[in-house]
C-alpha cells in the first residue's frame, strides 16, 4: 500500500479540507456531464423541478430514443452522494426510465439548469464531538403519486449538525390515510436509524441518549407510544410493532415537529422557490468557496 497524502478527488467526488470542515462535492463530475450531454450552455434556474409540477406516465409523446434519458438520470443517482438538494426529483424522473416521455425529458433538462447555477455546491460536514446526538426527520406525501396513488417518503439523518444520510423513495403499497403514509415512512427511518447506530458503534461513537426521529404528524407520533392505536392500524401492523417496540426500549424518541421546520419535505414533494431554498440551507449544502 502507498499512503497518498490527504485526500483530495475519488470516484468523482472532490475532498476541500478546512481547520474545522470537510467539503464534498462533484463539481468536475457535474462539468463532464455538461459536455456529454451539450448542456453547457443551459441557463440557470433557482429549482430542480418547477413548483405545482405533476408528472405523470402518460404525460407527453413517448422519446424516439430513450437511451440519453436513461443515460441522464443515471448520472443523476451518482450525483445524489453529494447532493441531497436533487434526491427527490432525481427519484420522480427514475420513475419513467422504462418508457420516457417529452415531458419527463423537460425535468431532466431543467436539473441541468439548476445545476449550472450551483456547479460548486456540495455536502459540507463539520468537526465535532464525540457526544453528538443523532436526529431524523421523517416526512410523507400521502397519495402524491398521480398515477398510483401511492406516497412518497423522505428522511434525513444528522450526526450533530451534519447530514449523514437522507433518501426519498415511494412507497411499495396505497396508504389509506395520511396517518399510515405518515407512520410507514417513520417505520422506513427507524429501520436506518438503527443501522446507523450499529455503525456508530463499530467506529467507537456511542450515543448516549436516544435517537429523535421528528415527524409533523401527530396522529403517528402518538402511535409509537399508545397501543390503544393499535386496533385502527391492525393493517400496518408489522411496522406497528416495530417503532413501538424500539421507543418502549429507550432506543428512540419519536417527537412531533411543526411542519414549517420540518426539513424531510425537501424529500416528498415539489416545493415553491422560497421554500425548497429554506430547507437547503439547512441540509449542510453550500458552495466550497463559502466555508
């Protein structure tokens, strides 16, 4: 083995190092993609994906070639490492990787409008102390999908003020309220939450207070602490017993948290401008010349 010095550039991903921060980003990554796809020239936007956009399946005339589509929202996923700030529109525009349409083309193109505008920005993760606890934000849109009706959920887990995981993913079955959409997308974070304290443990980080997971639906966060729920929800049962059983342990806090600081939104919905740049400056993404 050769020690190579500090690192800098790693399978795309470009290492900054300050005094008391560490900034990732895919900036020549992102500059390739330009070139690949001749879309250096695109004009800057301030959002991923326009506010009160529905995509929907059957939206536009099917591509001719659907090859480049697949090709662009590939490079995309890769992308999300650094970038949480597209994780939600880079999981909508996979949603039609089988069958794209014109219209799907359009939101592909408008990522690279918003990526020319924030080229240097990236995941900025801050020095600090063992003691750190960890908290998650769980969100749903309930039935936001407009052809299956079913719903999206989205979290982000800090470790201190960093951001160290965060996914937008739909879910697998049609919820029946916004309580159960609500409720299977805590089950889905205090499953990861549990992995990342296992993995915290492994590097010698033990927390010594319960995980948070903060949710803006109160109905759900009453459901991880009163089994008398429990006859009104015998069809998530599974995912009943599981929070419910992790809270009775200690090993979590499931807490209620207005929907205005709720963070996972940027992760379950199209947002307008003033919103999606709220949540953006507190998910840890900024540009490296401004740490």
């Amino acid at each position: 083995m050769k020690d190579l010095g500090n690192l800098h550039y790693f399978l795309g991903i470009q290492a900054v190092r300050t005094s008391h921060s560490l900034h990732l980003s895919q900036q020549k990554y992102i500059s390739d993609l330009f070139l690949k796809f001749h879309m250096h020239t695109c004009k800057p936007v301030r959002t991923p994906i326009a506010s009160r956009t529905s995509i929907s399946l059957m939206d536009g005339e099917l591509l001719s070639d659907p090859s480049e589509y697949r090709s662009m929202v590939g490079a995309f996923q890769y992308l999300t490492m650094t970038r949480p700030d597209i994780a939600y529109v880079v999981n909508v525009v996979s949603q039609f990787m089988h069958a794209p349409r014109t219209t799907h083309m359009h939101c592909v193109k408008r990522i690279f409008r918003y990526l020319q505008g924030t080229l240097t920005y990236g995941l900025t993760l801050r020095a600090l102390c063992l003691t750190s606890i960890v908290i998650a934000y769980s969100d749903a849109d309930w039935a936001g999908c407009p052809d299956s009706r079913r719903s999206t959920s989205g979290f982000a887990v800090f470790l201190g003020s960093n951001l160290i995981f965060w996914r937008a993913k739909k879910q697998p079955t049609v919820s029946k309220s916004s309580t159960e959409a609500e409720y299977r997308a805590i089950a889905y974070t205090v499953a990861k939450t549990c992995w990342i304290r296992h993995i915290l443990c492994e590097l010698g980080i033990f927390l010594h207070e319960p995980i948070r997971v903060l949710c803006d639906n109160i109905s759900s966060t009453y459901m991880t602490r009163n089994p008398a729920f429990h006859d009104r929800s015998k069809h998530i049962d599974v995912d009943f017993h599981f929070v419910h059983d992790k809270v009775a342990q200690g090993d979590l806090i499931v807490q209620y948290v207005p929907t205005h600081l709720q963070l996972a939104d940027i992760f379950t919905k199209v947002l307008p401008s003033s919103r999606f740049c709220f949540l953006w400056d507190n998910l840890s993404v900024t540009s490296a010349s401004s740490d």
